[in-house]
C-alpha cells in the first residue's frame, strides 16, 4: 500500500511523505508540530478517528472497518469480491464443506464472513464458524484457542476448506492441523482472506490467499487526497477495490473428489493448462461416455467440462500476467490458446477487462 502511495507522489512531484514504522498495536501519532496538508490512515478504532478529526490536513481512510458516525473519505478492498474469489476456488476443488475462522465482532470481518456464506449457499451449501478469540492476550489465550480450534477442526466433516480471516489465522489452522495429524490440504485444505506473501509462502505447507491489490488501493488513496487537496468534493461512497485473483500454493493444491473417473478427469485438464487440448483429449485420457462426463461435471462444479478448460487457461494467463513481464502473445501461447484474438475475447468476456488492462490492475499500475 506505501509502495503504491510513493509511485502516485512520485509522478506527482511536489509531495513530502512522512512515513513511520510502529508496531501493529501502537497508537499511530503524527510527529509534534507536524503541519502537513494530508493524512493517508488505517482509521479502525473511534480513538484514531477522534485523534485525527482534530489533527491538521485533509484525511483519507484506507480500512474496511465501518464505525457508526465516522465519515472519513475512504479507498478499500471489496471485500465481498474477495469472499466471493475465495468461495470460488474452493468450490473449484470440489469441496462441499467448508469451515470459518475469524474474530467476529468486527463490521469488515462480518462483511467478510457473511459474503463467503452467502457465495456458499448459492450452491447450496452451508459454513461451520469457528470465532476467534480477540484481543493481545498472553501465550495462555493462544494455547486455549489451540485447543478449542482442534477441538472444531476434529469435529468437522473431512474433506473440509477452511477460509480464515488473515493469513496468520490460516497459519493458526496449519499449526492445529498438524498437532491433530491431519493431513492439508488432502483432509483440511487452508486459504487466507488476504495474501501476506512472506507469511504464506513461509508456512508449511505454504497458504493459499486472495491477492488484495493492495498496492493499487494505496495508488488510488494518494490519488483521492490529491484531489481534495485540490477542492474536488469529498465522494459520498467508498471507493472499493476489487481483489482479481487467488493465489495458490500447497495448502489448497487438491482436488476434494471421491469419483474416480471424475477426479482423473479434472486433473488431466489442469494440467494440461498450457496446451491446446478440448473435450475429446479428455475422453481419450478417461474412457467414460461424452454424456457421462458432461453430466458429472455440471453435477460437481456446475459447468460443462469444455468451459472448465476455458476456465483452467483463463486462471493460468491470470497468473502469468500478474507475476511475469511476458508479452500478451507469448501468454496467450503459454496457456494453450489458437490465437491471440480469442484469448483477448474470452479474456474480455471473463474479466470485463483486457489482458493489459487486468495486468496494470492486479500491479496497482
């Protein structure tokens, strides 16, 4: 989010950024005597909103959290998209049950939560709520909630995903699952809400998380202080920022399908992600009727097996735009399609965005 608050400055000019390092729990103070023109904050408590209504300079929110009368000018992560991308990935593997665990109480997390659930029942499936304990308690509240987490995590139905609010409560469910000897993501598959990518990738197995844009939301905030520094009308509404994609590692790597047929099925679609393959390769891959397998596929992920490989190619050039500088062509090749003309259709059709479009997004550029 800072990274994308300095790129904004920077093509600006002109602007002087204070910037202080503080540990998460430490009241955010603005240094004594500082005069500056605009203040970019994680406003979620009443006693920061009160601080700084009364500090010096136009302030620009960029928390999810909703506190009843404080109306300060706000860019933040859509929340409810991010819910839904996640609902999505874990319904794409396959998986019916599904587990929650987030501290409640907070109006984002409910936000959060009750759009996952919502997702969930629109496939006609139903959420277990684990809620977390809040608060810095001692190593005795963490060691308590371990327990009370096994316990739940014992009790759920197997296989069984579980979304967490952050990726450090997806690390709490790992710890759990591997003092239980259960085996993730094969019995418990493990995504956090958001995608703290040096926490993820150092947990074992390594998270799976939504990518939040979170460097586009710190561009657009600085953009936003910008124009009110320079008397635009203060927006009425949020301005909310739509998450584009999962991230996946280990932790949600499986498929949670018991058919056989089925599962090679999927399986051999996926993998075949970079090349040009249609429906009849996956008949000749698994030798089961054309209506067998159109009609197990709309039972089990709710498309046709022809639009799963579309989907499985669309996810692959997603995941290279975002994380390579190859050329649009070049991915367009590397994820199996003819031609760059009907990549950038189905890509248009899919995303409502074209490739380099989505690229400048998921970069916060």
């Amino acid at each position: 989010m800072i990274r994308g608050i300095g790129r904004y400055a920077q093509e600006q000019g002109g602007w002087d950024i204070w910037l202080e390092q503080r540990c998460q729990h430490a009241p955010g103070r603005l240094p004594p005597g500082w005069r500056g023109e605009g203040i970019i904050a994680r406003v979620a408590d009443r006693a920061m909103a009160r601080y700084l209504a009364a500090a010096p300079g136009t302030v620009v929110n960029v928390s999810a959290a909703r506190i009843p009368g404080v109306d300060f000018p706000t860019v933040t992560a859509d929340l409810r998209v991010a819910a839904r991308l996640a609902a999505g990935h874990l319904l794409d593997q396959g998986f019916r049950h599904f587990g929650y665990f987030a501290p409640l109480g907070l109006s984002y997390v409910e936000i959060h939560y009750h759009s996952f659930v919502e997702h969930l029942a629109e496939a006609g499936l139903s959420c277990d709520l684990f809620p977390a304990l809040r608060g810095k308690g001692p190593s005795a509240t963490w060691r308590r909630q371990q327990d009370d987490l096994r316990r739940w995590l014992q009790g759920l139905p197997k296989p069984v995903a579980v979304l967490t609010w952050t990726s450090d409560r997806g690390r709490e469910v790992l710890y759990a699952c591997r003092a239980l000897g259960l085996a993730v993501p094969e019995q418990v598959a493990v995504m956090g809400g958001d995608e703290d990518a040096l926490l993820c990738e150092t947990c074992n197995p390594p998270l799976s998380g939504v990518a939040l844009t979170s460097e586009r939301i710190g561009y657009e905030a600085a953009a936003l202080l910008g124009r009110l520094l320079h008397g635009e009308p203060c927006p009425k509404e949020p301005i909310l920022i739509e998450p584009t994609r999962v991230v996946v590692r280990q932790s949600t790597d499986t498929l949670a399908i018991t058919d056989p047929d089925l599962a090679r099925a999927i399986a051999f679609i996926r993998a075949g992600a970079a090349t040009p393959i249609q429906v009849s390769d996956v008949l000749r891959e698994v030798p089961v009727s054309r209506s067998w397998l159109e009609r197990r596929f709309q039972e089990t992920l709710g498309r046709s097996p022809a639009e799963e490989i579309r989907r499985v190619r669309l996810e692959r050039t997603k995941q290279l735009l975002a994380d390579t500088d190859l050329p649009v062509p070049q991915i367009a090749a590397a994820a199996g399609f003819g031609s760059r003309e009907y990549f950038a259709h189905a890509f248009k059709l899919s995303t409502g965005l074209t490739p380099r479009e989505f690229r400048r997004r998921v970069r916060g550029r």
